[in-house]
C-alpha cells in the first residue's frame, strides 16, 4: 500500500518575531529617509552658497558702479558750487558768460545709480531666500538692499528741482549757443569767448541760483547715500566671504 507522507507545517511565528520583523523595517524606512533628507540638506546647502557666490559678485559689481557714481557726483556738486558762485556774484557774470553757460549746462546733470539686484531679486522672488539658514545674513542682505529707495527717490527729486531750473534757464541762455555747445556722445564743450545772455536780468539770475542751491543739496544727499552704501557693500562681501569661506 502506498503511503502518503505529509509535509511538517512550520508553527506559528511568535511575538518576538513580528517585533524584530518590525523593527528591521522601521531601520530601513527610517535610514532611507534620513538618507534622503541629509542629500536635500547637502543640495540646499550646496544652493546657499551658489546663490551667496553670486551675490557677492553682484556686491563686488556695484562697488566699482558706485565708485564711478560717487566721482560722477562730485564732479556735479563742485561744477555747481562754482555755478552758484557766479550767479550770485553779478560782477563775475559779464566776463565769465561762456563758463556760465558751460556750468548752467553740464551742473545740473545727474546720471542715475544703476545697481545689479539680479541675485538678490531671484532670490526674493522665487522664496528661495528660505535657503539662506543664518538670519543675521538674511537681515545684512535687506539692510543693504534697503538703501536703493532713498537714493531713488533723491534721484526723483532733483529730477523736480532740474526741470524747475530749465524753465528759468531757457529765458537766459541763447538756444543756439547751447546747441554749439553739443559734441559727440552727448559731450558738452566749453566755449572759447563770452557770448551774450539771452536776458541778465538780476532777478532771472537769481531765481537760477536758487533752484540750483536745492540741486546741490539734493547731489549732497545722493553722495552721503552711495558713499554709505558703499561701506556697507564692502562690509557685507568681507562678512560673507569669512563666514561661508567664499572667494
């Protein structure tokens, strides 16, 4: 007779063997996921310090903007400094027509700050100012960026006061001479004679020295600003690149 041999059934598994089970899983999802997390960290991190890489080369960019700027600027406070001085001096004005007209020309003129805020504004924009971890940093960053406005809205107000000035200077200077005056690339050229006023008329005068002392101040505002944004810029590369070993 054939006989049949069963096979032994395996017992049940005990508690202790559900528990390791348990637990091996546990380590396992547990390590992949602190695995995934330290990547993320190193990738953040890693973006940190490309996004403060390029900030630093946009500081470093504004530094020799603004050292122009800041000659730019002296340059026009001085040429209005010696305006002034012969607007309001009435026996200087016949002999000194030609420098007048140069000075009524060229003083007033104010080139605008440009800035380059491309890191910082990608940086804004798309939240990733989340990645920079060191509040302090964060807050050096706003600080500086925070002194734009007012040199805008400086840049605004002498822009007022210039077109208020022209709508005196056109009843004293001769159109035509100014025209002479013009060069290539926007250059104003000095003039070797003394041609006539359209009008000296003292009152005129001094009405054009007036709007120029508020120019002149408004240029004194707009150098203690860049001069000021200046140092600080300096200050935020050096902090930057000590406290991120950036270069």
């Amino acid at each position: 007779m054939e006989v049949h041999h069963h096979g032994h059934h395996e017992g049940k598994k005990n508690w202790k063997s559900y528990l390791w089970e348990f637990l091996m899983l546990f380590l396992a999802v547990f390590c992949g996921f602190l695995a995934e997390y330290q990547l993320e960290h190193t990738i953040e991190h890693q973006r940190e310090k490309q996004y403060l890489q390029s900030l630093i080369a946009d500081l470093k960019s504004d530094q020799d903007v603004l050292s122009e700027h800041i000659a730019h600027v002296k340059t026009g406070i001085s040429m209005m400094d010696s305006l002034i001085t012969i607007l309001t001096t009435p026996s200087q004005i016949t002999g000194n027509t030609g420098e007048l007209y140069y000075l009524a020309r060229l003083a007033p003129r104010l080139r605008p700050l440009s800035s380059n805020t491309r890191t910082f504004e990608q940086l804004k924009n798309s939240g990733n100012f989340r990645l920079i971890r060191s509040l302090g940093t964060s807050n050096k960053i706003m600080s500086y960026y925070e002194k734009f406005p007012l040199i805008r809205l400086l840049e605004s107000v002498n822009e007022t006061e210039f077109t208020e000035y022209k709508k005196v200077a056109s009843k004293i200077f001769n159109p035509v001479i100014l025209l002479k005056m013009e060069g290539k690339n926007d250059e104003i050229k000095r003039i070797s004679d003394n041609p006539a006023l359209r009008s000296a008329d003292n009152e005129l005068l001094q009405e054009l020295s007036f709007f120029s002392v508020y120019m002149h101040g408004t240029k004194k505002g707009i150098l203690g600003a860049d001069e000021e944004l200046k140092v600080e810029g300096m200050r935020l590369i050096d902090y930057l690149q000590k406290e991120y070993h950036l270069e």
